[in-house]
C-alpha cells in the first residue's frame, strides 16, 4: 500500500496562552519540516485577523485578512483551509500545527480540516494545551470573554468558563505544562474532568507522538452529544468529588427553575441531560461552568420517535438509548454529572431530588404532568 501523501495536521487549542505556545514551540522542535499556523483574533471585534505563519526557526509570514459575517470560525475556514492546501500542495512541510487563538474551540475547527481530507490533508489530531494549576480559576471564570477581552467577534457572548470546559473535554489528548505548580487537587480536578484522555507531558516525546495519532470528527462530535455523552463517572480524591445523579422520574418544571442558581453554583462544572414533566418528549441539555448555566433543547428523546425514524439516528445513539433503555420510560432520564473540591454530595442530591415529581404529581400521569406550570417556556422559546 502506498505511504499517505496527504499532510498532517494537528490542532492546538487552549485558553492558557502561554501553555499552549509552549506545546506548539516544542512540537516545532522536534518535528523537522514542521509548521504552525496562527491567527490572532486580538482585532476581530475591529473586523481583523492577523495570521502569522512559523517554524522552529521563527516567522515565515504575516499577513491580514477581514473578519468575515462577524465569525472568526468563518475567517479562520476561508483563511486557513487554502493557506494548508498551499503547504500541502508544495510538499515541503511534514506536520502543520494549526495554534488556535485563546477563546476558539477545537471542534469547529476540527470538522473544517476534516472536512477537506480529500484535498492533501488529514487531521493528525485535536490537542489541548492545560497548566493544571489553572483548571479551577479559568473554569470557575463566569465572566462574558468580552469582558476578558478574549471575544472572537462582536456578536461573541460566550463565558471564560464554559469556553474552557469544552475546550478541555473535546480533544483525546491534553498537553500539560507548568505541572511542578500544580497540587494534588489540581490533577484530580483535570482527571474527573475528563477521565479518558491521554495525558501528556509537554517536554515528552509522547507529544509528537500525539500529533500523528489519528482523529475521527464523527466519535469526537458523539461523545459530546448531550444523548450519547462520555460522561465522567463518580469519582472522590484528593478533595475534588464526581457526582453521577441518575433518576428516572421526571423533574417539576417549576421547582427545577426555582432551584437552578444554587444547581449551577454548587459545583465548578456540570453537564448531562434531563427531562421536565411538561415537555416528556423533548431531550435537554445541562451544561454549566463558571456560574452560568445552559439549558437547551437537544431534540427528541429516541422513545418519542416512531419506529420508521430510528433508521435516520446515528448508531451511537441508539447504541447509547439500548443501554439505558427503561421498560417505561425509554431513554428518558435524568443524567446529571457534578465535579468540583468541596462538592456536598448529599445536599447536592437532596436539591436534585427535591425537584423530581412527588409520588402523588407522578401519579397523575402524562396529561396531568403537561398542565403544571411551564416555568421553563421563556428560557427554551426565547429562539
């Protein structure tokens, strides 16, 4: 079989700017022929993006182009795809470490390049950059990145926290530099965080071992996927705690709502899925950091579908939904998973159940569960 011709590229992403130039410069030097890509959205709420293009040796190229539709993921796919196929094209590059600039997420970026397999590229893998020492400020960070002057275009209303927690669960592998800061409870926190990714030291030679690896866009969007996500399991060490809440019955609408700031606020991050009474068939989604909380709808639950539709759902989920199917319920659940130091299991769990319905509102079935008062109509219609 012939040997790939198509050039590798591996994504660095990070909000710990010096962390993840760090990684890039290391992967500079041990990789001959290899080159990064970076653009620099410092200017993108002007309408500019900067990208600079190096190897070991220092810059090769500046250059500017304009900020397009207000989206620095469209500037980043119409700026950088052809600038990689120019490389690829010229076969003078063995590696191209694509540097994310601090507040863009990789999965973006990783379907784009992914995307373009076919014209001379293929995604070597999605890395992200962590300084263990600062997992817990920077997901505990409920600032808008606007106000961090970290925005990636005016419309930008993402939070610190949020931004780095799917920069950090996304990615198979994460890149760790400035470990001899870091104490026990920053360790734990990154591994309950995101248990099965492979750790890497930066000065290791298992980076550039890292960047070949291989990466599949279609597993990596699944296991984020709200229905099927690879959540973390329950965990307690060196004082940072996992709390994995299932429960079958479904929430009170009402009592859920009233109960949200002290859910989102009881740990450094949370996710999963849920179900509210009033809307049995609709699949939410929980995903908090930094003090704020996202809850949207993420379709219908695979038990509303009629049997000719299953057809259309990805294996995954439906190999996700036959796990945790129940002979009343279905794929309906509640799966909730809470990770922080100083987490308060039981309060946490007595608030979760708290909200559930009484034994005598969940006897009153479906009909009567559709008239309680539809407490989260405003935040789930507001698109």
């Amino acid at each position: 079989m012939a040997p790939d011709s198509r050039l590798p590229v591996v994504i660095v992403a990070g909000i710990h700017s010096d962390a993840r130039k760090e990684v890039v410069d290391r992967l500079l030097r041990t990789v001959p022929g290899s080159v990064a890509l970076h653009h620099d959205l410092t200017a993108a709420p002007d309408g500019t993006v900067r990208r600079l293009v190096r190897d070991a040796g220092g810059l090769l190229s500046e250059d500017r182009t304009p900020l397009v539709n207000d989206c620095a993921c469209c500037a980043l796919r119409e700026d950088l795809v052809p600038e990689l196929e120019r490389l690829a094209g010229a076969g003078l590059t063995r590696l191209a470490v694509v540097e994310l600039w601090d507040s863009v997420e990789p999965k973006a970026m990783a379907e784009v390049v992914a995307a373009h397999a076919g014209d001379g590229l293929t995604l070597g893998n999605v890395i992200t950059a962590v300084d263990p020492a600062l997992v817990l400020p920077y997901l505990g960070n409920g600032d808008d990145l606007a106000e961090a002057g970290l925005a990636a275009a005016p419309t930008d209303r993402r939070t610190v926290g949020d931004t780095f927690a799917r920069q950090l669960e996304y990615p198979p592998v994460l890149a760790l530099v400035g470990t001899e800061e870091a104490d026990e409870e920053d360790h734990a926190l990154l591994t309950q965080l995101h248990p099965t990714a492979r750790r890497v030291a930066t000065g290791s030679g298992d980076l550039a071992v890292a960047a070949f690896a291989g990466f599949d866009v279609e597993a990596a969007a699944a296991a984020q996927h709200p229905a099927c996500a690879l959540l973390p399991q329950d965990a307690d060490d060196a004082g940072v705690t996992t709390l994995v809440w299932h429960r079958r019955r479904p929430f009170h609408p009402e009592r859920l709502y009233a109960a949200l700031e002290d859910l989102c606020c009881a740990a450094a991050r949370s996710r999963g899925r849920f179900w509210l009474a009033d809307r049995p068939d609709t699949l939410l989604a929980w995903d908090a950091a930094g003090g704020a909380l996202c809850v949207e709808s993420a379709g219908p639950w695979l038990v509303s579908l009629p049997d000719a539709a299953w057809e259309l759902v990805p294996p995954m989920r439906r190999a996700a939904a036959a796990l945790d199917w129940d002979p009343e319920h279905g794929d309906r659940c509640q799966h909730l998973v809470f990770t922080s130091p100083g987490l308060d299991r039981e309060g946490l769990q007595r608030l979760l159940d708290s909200c559930l319905l009484t034994d005598e509102e969940y006897a009153s079935g479906p009909d009567g569960w559709r008239r309680l008062p539809a407490a989260f109509d405003a935040l789930l219609d507001a698109a």
